[in-house]
C-alpha cells in the first residue's frame, strides 16, 4: 500500500483529504464490484455516477497542469526553489509546452526575465527527460527568443548575453 492510498503523505504525515480520498475510492469500488447483484436502475446510477466522478477528476487535473505551466511562466529565484520547480516539472511535465500570451513556453520567458534565468537548465532538464514535443528538442535550448533581434535561438542567446569582465 503506498503512502497516497492509506490517508498519509509520502512524508508520512496524516492527511484527512488522502484519508476521505481513500475512504471514498473503496467504497465505491465495493460498489462497483458488488453491482451485478443490484437492480438494474442502482447499476446504472452507480455507473452514471462513477463517470461524473472521473469527468470531474479529470477535469481537475486538467485545470492543475495549465496552472503549473502559468506557474512556470512566473518563476522567481526570490520566490521560489529549485525543489518546487522541479516537483512541479515532476507531476505536471506537459506544463513545459503551455503557451502563454505571447505564444512562449516557459523557457522561452524564462529567458527574458532576470528572476527566471537561473531555472532554465532546470525547465531544459525537464524537457529533455518527458517533453516527446519535436519543438522542445534539445530541451528547448534551440526555440527563438521571441524578442530577439536578429533572431537567436535560447542557447544563442545566452551565449551573446554574458557580459565578460575581462574586456
């Protein structure tokens, strides 16, 4: 039994949301597993129930992983650790292909904003190890950034930007 399905974190804490998760799940696979012995009417509901269920799962889901990948649009280092991006990257990797406005993924901001930059090996790490996207080979270190002028890819880019001191 993993630490999700007995109520507690893989910290091992007591949580009472995995705790009634846990609870439900059984039930409802108690019930699913007794319906054949019900009437007709109960199977159906059980069943129609069940879906609603997994549309709202996955529908929170869904909602989840386009907020990490707005999180990933707003890293900070004043902010936020390397540990949380990387968990993020971890459970949500389709995150690393969410478009924000200016039709960027997440590297690609990163690039432009001084509070991000020190992530990009982490998001390029990230997309290197889940991202199946032919766009975000090389872990998207060849996308053009998008304000450059002439166009250089994001590995360009940081190259040309690094100021030598000993000029």
């Amino acid at each position: 039994s993993s630490a999700s399905e007995n109520g507690t974190t893989s910290e091992g804490r007591s949580d009472p949301l995995l705790q009634k998760l846990h609870d439900f799940i059984a039930e409802i696979t108690e019930l699913r597993e007794q319906q054949d012995e019900l009437p007709k009417n109960m199977r159906a509901s059980i069943n129609t129930g069940i879906e609603k269920i997994i549309a709202a799962c996955e529908k929170t889901v869904d909602s989840t992983w386009r907020e990490a990948g707005k999180f990933l649009h707003h890293i900070d280092d004043k902010k936020h650790s390397p540990v949380k991006i990387q968990k993020t990257i971890d459970l949500f990797p389709e995150a690393l292909l969410l478009k924000n406005g200016k039709g960027e993924v997440p590297i690609q901001r990163a690039v432009r904003c001084a509070q991000s930059v020190g992530f990009i090996k982490i998001l390029a790490e990230g997309s290197i190890k889940s991202c199946t996207d032919t766009a975000m080979e090389r872990g998207g270190l060849s996308l053009n950034v998008m304000s450059s002028y002439p166009r250089l890819n994001i590995l360009q880019w940081l190259v040309n930007s690094y100021d030598d001191d000993d000029d």
